[in-house]
C-alpha cells in the first residue's frame, strides 16, 4: 500500500484525554478514533492490527479442536431468565426493548444463547464432548470507561463454549484451553502468566485469569522467578490427560497473583525467586459445571439410557484489548514496536528523495518486488522531508524499515533498520528483500 494512498491520519501530539501509553499511541499511529464514550471506530491500520491477532487466535482454538460458530450480538431476555442472570448481572448489561415491548439485551456474553443453542440439537453422549467458540463484538456499559480499548465498552472477544458428559471430562476441556492460551499469547510476542482467579458473575468454583507483564500495566502482579524463562507448550497432545494435567499443574504451581489476591504462605515458599511486575488481563477461563444446563433443562442420554446433565466451562479472549496490551507490553520513547506476527505491515519502505527521478524508480521497483515476493510493504512515497517519514515509520511500528535514497542507490544500497533494535545495515536490493522475507 502506498502511504499517498493509505488513510492514515497520524498526531503529532498526544490528546489530553488519553491517560496511558497504548490509548495515547494508538490515537496518535492513527489506529483508532473514538466514536462516544468506551467506544471507538478501527482506522485501517488498527484493523489490520486486529485482524491479525483474531487469526492467531482463531488458528490456535482450531487446533485445540474448538469449532467456530457465530452469535447475534443481540439476545432475549428470556434466555437469562432461565438461567437467574438477568436481574442479577448488574447495570452493565445494556437491557433494551424491541418494537413489540420484548426484553431485549445487547450480549456481554453467550452462556445463555449457547446453552440454549446446543440443548436443541445435542440428544446423546455420543455429542459430547464439543467446545464451540465465536469471535464477536459485545457491550459492557462501563460506568467510567477509560485507557482507550482496554477499558471500553464495545469490545471484540473470541468466546468458548465447552460441553462434557462429567467433571472429569469438563476439566480436562479446560486443561486443553489453558495449553491454547498460552501458546496463543505465545505466538504474539507475549509472556501470559495463568493466575488463579474469582469466577465473578460468569460463575463456577475453578477459574484463571491469564495476565501479560507490562511496565505500564494496570495492576501489580507477584511471580515465581520460573515464569521469566518458561515457554509456551507448543505440540501438545490434547488427547493426554495426564499430560495436559502435568502442564497445567506445573504452571499453577509457580506462585503467580494480583497485589490484591497475595497468600502469604505461597509467597514464602517463593523466597528469593519472588518477582514484581505490572500486568494487563488479557484472558479468563472458567469451568462451571451444571450452572447453566440444569436450570436451562439441557440433558442427553448416557450409556446407560439415563439422562445426564453436561458440565460446561467458558473461555474468554479479549481480542481488541490485545491490540492495547501489545503495545503496552512493546514500545519506546518514538511509538510502537509490533511483533512481526501481529504488525500492520512488516516493512515500512522509504523513498527520501520523491522528488529525485533515479531515487522514486529504484523505490518504486523495490516496493513491486516486495509485494512480488509476499513481504507486505507500506510505501512512504510521499512528497515529505525525510525526517517526517522517519518519525512516522517509528510511530506506527513496523518491524523493518528500508530506506532508499540517492547516495545509497548511486552505490546500489539501501538502508534496513530492524525497529525493535535500532540496528540499521547496508544491502544490496535482493539482499534487503531477502532480510526482511526471512
């Protein structure tokens, strides 16, 4: 994409309004533009942004065996009657009435929709287990929303659903979402840590919040020393249960909570390898068992011809709110640092002479070989100074830059810088595509 082209309106400055660094970056890279209050409009380079963490997220639940399924943001009432929920979630629901008179809501989560969905059509044991999930947006009336999208209130989540025939196989549904979150967060760039968590209004008695490590994170977060080196799990059998229990056993084991949530005698056993950090929650899980298919009347037939209730767990990822929380987690003092799995673009090209007949050429081939070779380019061609381009190529945070002016191309070189280091290098054209296509 050329940048003469592109809708990208960049700030200069920060506005007033924004109070931590990923609200003020994310106005200012001109990814996002609030609409009201909590709620904000994606600007094309945010929503590339988001798109590519919904994918990493979508990819690693395929893999863990969850079907993809999708909602109505809009839900009746009625559903949640059934469950108890409806009087006692609470001001943030949005409870609204359709023309008719009926109660209506605007979902800030499915339980009740697919409880009621999969009660329809599950009749056997054979139907189990299955863990259905969507990716869709939702409204939490906040009362003060604040930092951007980490606190609004229209957000993108990516739901599960799990359905279990027992306790047993209910947890080991759970043990297989707890492994996909952590390579999730792995593959974004992100050290996650699972802590134990309350259930709140979702419900249930075995819950864990998972929380990135930021400098400028929301809350202080206590961690076991272990938590600093370890790594996501990646292939993983999620048919072994012993394995999966090993995983998650060992990752709980390593003391991990939020300043308000401290148990003195876990922390002494901890000992110098306590550690302190801010952190942002970035994931929930939950394992509830009948909660919302007793009341709702969801029943199959076991093995033996008698009716089973199904236990049940729900999973959140807060896919928008990730897009905050990278970049709390990967900035510096000029904008953002994008891993390279999640970034808009991976090579931000600049032509510092647009004016300049042999430098625009040069320019205008390397970016068609980029695209050629399946590298995507943001093309800074416009007619700017140098340093202006510079600035912007810092601030929104593309992993690679190459810099094409006349003395280098005279030489046949051209300049790459990898964002995150500061590292610049020299290289011929094919040597420069070659860096940033590997």
């Amino acid at each position: 994409m050329r940048l003469s082209r592109h809708f990208l309106p960049v700030l200069k400055e920060s506005p007033t309004d924004a109070q931590i660094v990923s609200h003020k970056l994310m106005l200012r890279a001109g990814l996002v533009r609030q609409t009201a209050a909590g709620i904000y409009a994606w600007l094309p380079l945010g929503l590339r942004v988001l798109r590519k963490i919904e994918q990493i997220v979508r990819e690693e639940q395929d893999r863990a065996g969850a079907i993809e399924l999708l909602m109505p943001t809009l839900q009746s009432a009625d559903l949640w009657r059934e469950s108890g929920r409806y009087d006692a979630y609470g001001p943030e629901m949005l409870r609204i009435k359709d023309r008719h008179d009926r109660d209506m809501l605007y979902g800030p989560t499915n339980e009740e929709m697919i409880t009621s969905i999969f009660r329809e059509s599950a009749r056997s044991y054979r139907d189990l287990p299955r863990t259905l999930y969507h990716i869709q947006w939702k409204f939490r009336d906040e009362v003060r929303p604040r930092f951007g999208v980490m606190r609004g209130r229209e957000f993108l989540m990516k739901d599960a659903y799990s359905f279990d025939i027992d306790e047993a196989g209910a947890r080991h549904s759970y043990n297989r979402m707890f492994v996909s979150y952590l390579n999730t967060y792995a593959r974004m760039g992100l050290r996650a840590i699972p802590m134990q968590a309350d259930t709140g209004p979702i419900g249930g008695d075995l819950s864990h919040e998972f929380i990135v490590l930021a400098p400028t994170g929301e809350s202080d977060v206590f961690y076991h020393a272990n938590w600093e080196t370890s790594v996501a799990p990646g292939a993983v059998d999620f048919d072994d249960a012993e394995t999966l229990q090993a995983i998650v056993s060992g990752a709980v084991a390593d003391y991990a909570a939020t300043d308000e949530k401290r148990d003195p005698a876990r922390e002494a056993e901890t000992g110098d390898a306590l550690r302190q950090s801010r952190g942002i929650e970035v994931g929930h899980i939950f394992y509830f068992g009948e909660k919302y298919s007793k009341p709702m009347g969801l029943e199959v037939q076991g093995p033996d011809g008698t009716k089973l209730t199904p236990h049940m767990g729900s999973y959140g990822i807060g896919v928008s709110r990730l897009v905050g929380a990278i970049i709390e987690a990967s900035h510096d003092e000029a904008g953002i640092i994008w891993p390279d799995s999640v970034a808009p673009y991976a090579v931000g090209l600049i032509n510092m002479r647009a004016d300049d007949a042999s430098c625009a050429a040069a320019a205008d081939d390397l970016y068609a070989k980029l695209n050629a070779a399946g590298v995507e380019t943001l093309y800074d061609d416009r007619d700017e100074r140098g340093g202006a381009k510079f600035a912007t190529a810092d601030l929104i945070g593309l992993p690679w830059q190459i810099v094409v002016g006349p003395k280098g191309i005279a030489r046949g070189v051209v300049e790459v810088k990898r964002r995150a280091t500061g590292e610049k290098i020299e290289l011929s054209i094919e040597g420069a595509i070659a860096k940033v296509a590997s």
